[in-house]
C-alpha cells in the first residue's frame, strides 16, 4: 500500500529549473498584474539575487542564501523588509499549483524587521 501512494504522489525532485531560468517566467505572468514600478522593482531584485544564485536550482536555494543575499546589500530595516518580501512573493509563486517547483519557500524563516508605524515625534506639529 505505501509503494502505491508514492508512485501516485512523487514528483521527480520538483523541478530541475534554476533560478535564472525561473524568474523571467514569474515577472512576465505576473507583468499585467503589477504597476510599473513595482514590476521594475521585482525585476531589478531578482535580477540582482540572480547574479548570487542564478545557475542553482531552485531546490538548492535556502534560507542561508537569502539571508547572506539581504547582507550582502547592507539591507537593514525597511530596505531588508522590501527586499526580503520580493523574493518572498517569487518563491511562494513557486511553490503554488500549477508550478509546484519547489516543497517549501526558503525566505519563510527569514526574520522580518518590526518598522514603527505613524509620523516620527520629531516631524509632528507643535501644541
């Protein structure tokens, strides 16, 4: 019985896509849904995170590349927030049916920075 559940439900490693051959595919799909700076902001950071992990398959990349990839450009705070939630969006993208190109998104554990929200007290109006 179990051998038979597994010949139903294997999927040959996922995918052998790499990351260079993925995005491309997610920023067209994803092109009509987006403003055009938005696109051109997903563009210029997977672009960018490609360079590091480009040639690797998707199954490959984890959490520890991403988080290096955030270092990497001094992210801090908001920045790192920014850039963490783009890659997020791809690889959640992936992770999703029809693709299903990989079994978990590997920006999920990476540590988002709490950002204080309203206007800072230096800015606000005199009483």
């Amino acid at each position: 019985m179990p051998a038979d559940w597994l010949l139903r439900t294997f999927r040959d490693t996922l995918t052998q896509k790499t990351f260079a051959e993925s995005f491309p595919i997610f920023l067209e799909e994803r092109r009509a849904h987006l403003r055009r700076t938005t696109y051109q902001d997903y563009k210029t950071r997977l672009t960018s995170f490609a360079y590091v992990v480009g040639s690797r398959k998707l199954s490959e990349i984890g959490t520890g590349d991403v988080i290096e990839f955030l270092k990497s450009h001094k992210a801090t705070g908001k920045w790192w927030n920014n850039l963490r939630a783009d890659l997020n969006a791809f690889f959640v993208w992936c992770e999703k049916p029809p693709r299903k190109w990989i079994a978990s998104n590997p920006v999920k554990d990476v540590e988002k920075f709490e950002i204080a929200q309203g206007i800072p007290r230096f800015c606000r109006p005199k009483r």
